[in-house]
C-alpha cells in the first residue's frame, strides 16, 4: 500500500471519529472510542521512519563468450 492510500485511510479514521463526535453519524459512545483509539494508533503508524530497502544483490555482468574471445586471443599472443 502507498504512503498517499494510507494516508488517505488515516483522514477517513479521522473524519468519522469527527462526525462521531459531533453528532453528525449516530455512533455509539463506545465506537466513537474504539475511532479514537485506531486514529491515534494510525498516526503514530504514520510517524515510523520508512523501512530501509534491501540491498540489491549484485550481480555479475553478463558476458558474451564471442566478447571474451579477442581478449583471451591478446593476452595469448
């Protein structure tokens, strides 16, 4: 998931928690606390620093063997 998608989540949380808490969607007190406590949870989810990408493993270019053929011919010769 992207960080946008999940930020967008996170505004979702919030915006319900609001409407919640205004009276504007008929929540239950106890929902309006459970909006409460995933908002607060996904904001400190949002404050992790990135996970660090993995190191690409390198790889040996890949050689034509008629490439090679002149090399090994000079340092034959």
């Amino acid at each position: 998931m992207s960080a946008a998608a999940r930020r967008r989540r996170c505004l979702a949380v919030q915006a319900a928690l609001a409407c919640g808490l205004l009276g504007v969607l008929p929540f239950k007190p106890r929902f309006v606390g459970f909006l409460g406590v995933v908002a607060s949870a996904l904001n400190c989810y949002m404050l992790f620093p990135a996970l660090p990408k993995p190191a690409a493993a390198k790889a040996a270019p890949a050689t034509c063997p008629a490439a090679e053929a002149p090399k090994l011919a000079a340092k034959t010769a």
